[in-house]
C-alpha cells in the first residue's frame, strides 16, 4: 500500500505511455497487415499522390482536365461572348433534358444581351400562367420576367426519360461539384470508347472516366457542327464544352465580374491601409523602451 | 460635481453617466497593459471584431433569407443573385464565420501555451470556453440554414447521435429535431437559435471583459506585472493601434477569401438543394469541426462495450469539458511556456495530435483512419490529464526574470 502511494505517479507515466503503446502498435499492425485496399496505407499514398479516391467507389472518377479559364485567377471576367455561345448550345442540346431554374429571360441582358433580344428569346419559349379568371391555367409565350421552364414536369418523369437517372439542373452545377468547371468540361469531353473487359453496370453503355463508375446515363451530347456559331467559331466539341461551361459558370456565379473587381479594389486599399497602420504603430512604439 | 478631467459635453455627460472613463478604463488610457504582449495577443480583439461583422451581415441577410424547408435554399440564391450587395452578404458571414473560428483557435491557443488560463484568470478561460461552446452552437445551426444537402445531412447525422443517450434517446432526438426527422421545423428551430446565440455570445464576452480588466492582461513572459511601473503602458496609444494594425492584416486575409476563394471553405454538395431520398457518399462537417468528429466517431468498439455511440458523445463534449479543469490539472506555478522547456516540447505535439485528430476527422471511418483517430484521441485526453499533470509537478522549469524591463538574472531555478 505505501509502494502505491509512493509510486502513484510513476505508476500513472507507466499506464499512459503502455496505453498509448498499445493504440500505436494497433496502427503498425494495420500498416502490415491489411490487404491493399480501401483506408490502407498504399490506398492513402495513392490518395496523396492526388487521386481522387471517393468512399466506397470501385470506380473513382479520373482528375478533372485542368483548363485555363478566362474567369480564374483575381483578375479574371467572364468572356461574354463565349457565355453566349454556351447559351446557345445549353437551349440547342442540354436544354432538352436540364433545366436552369435560376436564370430569368431578364438576366441575359447581364451577359450583353438588349432587352429586346432578351425580349425575343423568351418569347420562343411556352410558360404555363394562370389561374385565369376562370381558374383555369394557360399557356403563354415567356416574358422578361420568366424563369427558363424545366424540360421535365417532375423529377419522377425526368427519370422515366432517362433510363432512371434525373439530369440534375444545371444553374448552380459548377459551384455543385468539387473543381466544377473543369469537371463538367472533362464530363463533355470526356466520352470515348469502353477498353476491352471493362463491364458495364447498366444496359445505357457511355464510357466516362471523368465520372464516378465510369459510366454516365447521359448520353454524349454534343458533335462535331451540331450547333451553328453567329460569330463564325468553329463548333468542335472542345470549343461547344468550353462555351458551355463558361455559360453554367456565369449561372452560378453571375456576380463573378463585379466580386472581382470590387475585391481589387478593397485588397489594394486595405494593403496600402495596414502598410501606413504599421508605419503609424512603429512611430507610436518609439516611446516605449525596451 | 463628480472630479474628472472631461469638460462642455462630456463633462455633462460624464456627471450623469460615468461612459467616458468607462471606455478609458476599458480601452483607453486607463487600461494598463504589459509592454511586452506579442502579435498572439491580437487575436481577442480580433474575435471581438470577428463577432462585430457576423452580427451585422447576418442581421441583413435575415430580412431576406426566408426559414422554410420549400423556401431555404431558394432565398439564399435570390439573396445571391437579385439582392444588392446579397452576394457579398452572403460571402462575408459564411467566410466569417470560418476565419471566426480560426481566430478564436489561436486565441486559445495563445491561452494553452503562455498558461493564461492559471490562476488568477481561471474564470476567464472558462468564460472563453463557454464562448466557445455558444460558437459551435451558432455555426451548426447556422450551417443548416441554406439546406443543402450537406446542411440537411449534417443536421440528421448529428442529431443521431443524441439517440444513444440511454432511455431518452429517441426523445431527446426528437425533441432536438421538433419532428421525427429532421424537418421544416427542425429549420425553424435552428433559425430562432442561430439568431439567439451570438447575443448571449456578446453577453460573455462582456463579462469576459471585465474579468480580463479585473487582473489585466497576462504576458509572453508569465510574470505578474505592477500597475503605473516601468513594465506597464496605456493600452491607448500603443494598444489600440496595434490591433488596428492587426485588424488591418486580418481585413486582407478576409478580402482574398471573400472576393477570390469564396467558396474554399464550404463544400460543393451544399450547392445541391436538400434531399431526404439522396444520402451523400460522404458527410462531413465545416472543417472547424472536424476535430471534434474524429473524436466522436473515434469509439468503434460496438462488440466490446455496450453504446459505443454513446461513449463518443461523451468524448466529444469531454474533449472540451477537460479544459474547464485544467487550471487545476497544471498545478507549475510558472505559467509561460518560454521557462517550460519540456512544456513547450508537449504543447507542440498536442497540436500535432489536434491537426492529426483534423485530418481523421476528414475521413470515412474505415481502415487506417479508424486507428489514427482512436490514438489521436486517447493522445489528446491523456495530454490534458496525465501529462499535464506530471509536467506541472515535475518539470524543472527555467528562471523567471522579476520583471519585465530586467533581464534575466542567474539565480537558483525556480522549482516548485
Ligand atoms: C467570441 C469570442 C471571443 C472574444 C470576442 C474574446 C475577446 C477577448 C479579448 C478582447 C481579450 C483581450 C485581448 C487578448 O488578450 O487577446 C481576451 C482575452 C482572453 N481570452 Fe478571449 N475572447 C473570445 C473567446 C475566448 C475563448 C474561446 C477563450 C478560451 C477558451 C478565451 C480566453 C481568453 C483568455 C484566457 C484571455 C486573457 C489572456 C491574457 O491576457 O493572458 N477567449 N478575449
């Protein structure tokens, strides 16, 4: 007994560092002993070599391509005419199968559009309005004021369309996606070919490293001229998926111009602020001696 | 009339409402500070500023943010889009919200390593931490507010939790939730919370404050300092353009955040509108949080003993708890870690251990991680219990200087 109450502390170093042994030596037992998988050491490497390993895929989607985008970087803006030509390829392919829930037919004089062109493209499309003064609903050509009507009446019939896979809206979908810009470009670009063996999961058989499986239930949608540019670009797929991308940029990020220039602005004074704040403390802390 | 030094208005003012000498004494002249405090020390008023801005962008962002589980997400993105200045709103409250906690991390842990936590300022640690404890209420209901997905998903998940309390579990689920899941209600609830919060935040801190004033700040030496000696200077002047100046660096760290990265912090998922029919492969929590989640999802043993779940509750609220104690687990007399050698050795590999902890907290809990987590825990509780504890009883600490102007005299070492 008097061991013990002489040796108390001793004792309690003792247990902690054997506790602590004991989880440690659980690592090292793991470290040597796991098969190669999921949470191992080799998995983790692979993880810190920078690919993207999602839980419990046996299909993680390759890296997104990295593409030099005119929007990134502190003083990048949109390229206004390429977001127009994404909103041409978005209302001549995606369209018919995602929507733009955001977007009003009054935003696109955001991206130099007039109001009555912007006018004239909501007039090509049918909204339902109502209750009349009946109580009936009924259709009408789209104003200014009108969202860009969803392709689907509900999600369940969206993926009865579409061999039960929903096509998500597109409005926020490159803020919705880790590295997003270039992750829908890689998914545009990214069809191709299944190499021989590879099994698919599903009777739709698109190949695309570029998405989690490797395969997606949309179909490539884009080809080579399928949309004819105004401005006289050329419409290769590469050229479609940039515009494209450009365009679902500004829909989710439509103040991405001004947050840029106003954060030049702010950044500069603010530097410029705390270099004369320093200057001022500096002058002010002569006084104090050591 | 009361004697004091304010004349015409002030002095009118100051006979019926003593305010002006009130401020002095708060962050004027009055206030003697120690001339040695370091750049750690910038990091209260920086918090206090931190608070400032929540308050106010979150006030406007609560005239357009409409609580309903239909019109959560939909109101966030009118404020984004349509609003003027929504955008900016927007970004600043969640990137505060972040840099907040930051702030306050370092504060802490300017607390942990210069003992500013040891008598006789125990009452104004644990003031701090009942801060913190309100901070992590406010961000976690304040998370929930866009319903996203990973709000939604972050709210059903910890709120889970709660039902392996014994007995009432199911209850006290439900009671959390308003609903038996997570709901329309669960965010009316949340809201009414997050909007509660922050003001009894500004309650604490006041009486922070004022506990601060009662003994003065501490300093990077640890020693106790005399009022109106050499040792001692006005906070106003020197004080108050220091933290100027400190706020001035934090404005730009804020600004590169908000106006170039500002989605850096959040997750992509969120960007996705709340599904209950749609579980994320992955969910995680903001990533001041995420030491935290390691801890609780640190107790795995569901064969060995009974509520595993439950024990990770416990370990998480410990994990904040045992630093209500630890003025009385560190008994070292000396409180800075620049006369703690060995101390100092310990207090780096405890935040070694929090950022392991971190990183696990990132994790599926599977394979290696489950493993990382469970030392990093047991590390991190055994630190502030056991080796604390024998550090503050056996560690030969270095000569303290008398004061702050004297250099270091060679004399016997202070050993308790
Ligand atoms: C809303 C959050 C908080 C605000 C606004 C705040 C504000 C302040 C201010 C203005 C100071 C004086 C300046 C300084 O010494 O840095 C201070 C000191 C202090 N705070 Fe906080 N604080 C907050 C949270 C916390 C937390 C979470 C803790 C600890 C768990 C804490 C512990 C302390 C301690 C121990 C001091 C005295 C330090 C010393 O002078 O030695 N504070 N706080």
């Amino acid at each position: 007994m008097d061991f013990l109450k002489k040796n108390v502390d001793k004792i309690v170093a003792l247990l902690t560092v054997m506790v602590l042994a004991l989880f440690a030596l659980r690592i090292a037992l793991f470290l040597t002993f796991s098969p190669a998988g999921e949470g191992t050491f080799r998995y983790w490497m692979y993880d810190v070599l920078g690919i993207e390993a999602a839980a419990g895929e046996e299909r993680p989607a390759l890296p997104p391509n990295q593409v030099a985008w005119p929007f990134d970087g502190p003083l990048g803006q949109y390229d206004m005419a390429s977001v127009r030509r994404g909103l041409q390829v978005y209302r001549e392919s995606c369209s018919a199968c995602h929507g733009l829930n955001q977007i009003a037919f009054r935003n696109l004089t955001e991206i130099g559009y007039s109001e009555g062109a912007a006018k004239e493209i909501a007039a090509e499309y049918t909204v339902t309005d109502g209750p009349d003064a009946y109580g009936d609903m009924f259709e009408r050509a789209g104003r200014l004021t009108d969202y860009f009507p969803s392709p689907f009446a509900n999600q369940n019939a969206a993926m009865a369309a579409n061999s039960g896979a929903a096509p998500p809206d597109l409005s926020l979908i490159t803020k919705a996606r880790g590295d997003g810009p270039n992750y829908v470009y890689s998914i545009l670009t990214g069809y191709g070919d299944a190499p021989d063996g590879f099994e698919f999961n599903s009777d739709v058989t698109n190949y695309n490293p570029y998405f989690p499986t490797w395969e997606i239930l949309m179909m490539a949608p884009l080809f080579e001229d399928m949309v004819e540019y105004q401005d006289g670009t050329e419409a290769n797929v590469e050229q479609m998926a940039a515009d494209v991308t450009n365009f679902l940029m500004w829909t989710a990020e439509p103040n991405l111009d001004d947050r840029h220039k106003m954060g030049f602005k702010v950044t500069a004074y603010m530097v410029v602020l705390t270099i004369l704040l320093f200057f001022s403390m500096r002058v002010i802390w002569r006084r104090v001696k050591k | 009339m009361a004697k004091h030094k304010y004349t015409g208005i002030m002095g009118w003012i100051e006979d019926r409402l003593p305010i002006f000498s009130l401020l002095d004494n708060a962050v004027g002249t009055g206030y003697h500070t120690p001339k040695n405090l370091n750049y750690w020390w910038n990091f209260g008023s920086l918090a206090g500023f931190a608070l400032v801005i929540q308050i106010i962008t979150g006030i406007i962002l609560a005239m357009y943010y409409n609580p309903s589980a239909a019109g959560a997400f939909e109101s966030i993105e009118h404020i984004m889009r349509d609003v003027n200045y929504g955008w900016l709103m927007r970004y600043v409250h969640s990137n505060g919200g972040s840099l907040f906690f930051l702030v306050v991390f370092i504060h802490v842990f300017r607390g942990l390593y210069y003992g500013s936590f040891k008598a006789p300022r125990e009452l104004l640690w644990m003031l701090g931490l009942v801060i913190l404890l309100l901070m992590m209420m406010t961000a976690f209901t304040g998370y929930v507010l866009p319903w996203g997905q990973m709000s939604f998903w972050a709210a059903t998940v910890i709120t889970e939790f709660f039902s392996a309390i014994p007995g009432v579990g199911t209850d006290v689920v439900e009671w959390l939730r308003g609903s038996f899941a997570v709901d329309n209600a669960t965010l009316n609830r949340f809201y009414s919370f997050h909007y509660l919060f922050p003001f009894l935040i500004v309650g604490i801190v006041i009486v922070h404050i004022w506990a601060l004033h009662v003994h003065g700040s501490g300093n990077p030496k640890g020693i106790n300092v005399k009022k109106g000696t050499s040792d001692t200077i006005p906070f106003h002047p020197f004080y108050t353009v220091k933290d100027l100046f400190g706020m001035g660096v934090f404005i730009v760290i804020f600004a590169v955040l908000v106006f170039y990265y500002p989605n850096l912090m959040s997750h992509p998922d969120n960007y996705i509108p709340a599904n209950p029919g749609v579980t994320p492969p992955h969910i995680v929590p903001e990533w001041y949080f995420l030491p935290f989640y390691a801890i609780l999802r640190a107790v795995t043993w569901e064969h060995l003993i009974p509520n595993a779940k439950l024990w990770g509750v416990i370990a998480m609220a410990g994990s904040i708890m045992i630093l209500f104690v630890i003025p009385w687990i560190d008994k070292s007399k000396v409180r800075s870690m620049t006369f703690r050698p060995l101390s100092r050795i310990f207090f780096w590999i405890m935040v070694a251990d929090v950022f392991l902890l971190g990183v696990v907290g990132a994790m599926p809990v599977d394979g290696i991680w489950i493993y990382l987590g469970q030392f990093g825990t047991a590390y991190y509780f055994l630190h502030f219990t056991v080796i604390l504890y024998l550090l503050g009883k056996y560690e030969k600490t270095r000569p303290l200087p008398k004061s702050i102007s004297e250099p270091v005299i060679r004399s016997e070492p202070v050993i308790q």
